[in-house]
C-alpha cells in the first residue's frame, strides 16, 4: 500500500461510521465496482413527476427548440 493511501485510511479511520461508508463507496465507485448505494428508490412524488414527463413525451408535449434556446441563454449555457 502507498504511503498517501495508508495515510489516507488512517484519517478515515477517525471519522463517523456515516463518513466512512461514504468514503468506501467512493472508492469502491472509482475502482468500478457497484455498491448498495448506488440504486436510488424515487419517492412517490418523484414517481409521479416521471409518469406524467413519459406521458407528455408520448403526447408529442416537447419544448420547441426555441424554449430549449431560451433556458440555455439563461443559464449561459
């Protein structure tokens, strides 16, 4: 093990067990590997939220590309 990453986990090893799952589920991330936390349950409301955009997509219901313009400008995008 390098020096930093030694060095690394020992300072972890002082933070909240919260912290510390956080911080080898990032890693675990930047190594390629899934962790439990990477599957996010959409609330109701959120589910909601979705159904109707999938329902106006199937409506033809799309900004036109001058609205989509609009926002970038915006935004300064």
């Amino acid at each position: 093990m390098s020096k930093i990453l030694a060095r690394a986990f020992e300072a972890a090893r002082e933070l909240p067990a919260e912290m510390q799952d956080e911080l080898g589920g990032i890693l675990l991330r930047l190594m390629g590997e899934e962790t439990e936390e990477d599957v996010y349950e959409l609330t109701p409301e959120e589910e909601a939220d979705l159904d109707e955009a999938l329902a106006e997509v199937e409506r033809g219901e799309l900004a036109t590309d001058e609205e989509v313009r609009a926002v970038l400008a915006k935004y300064r995008l």
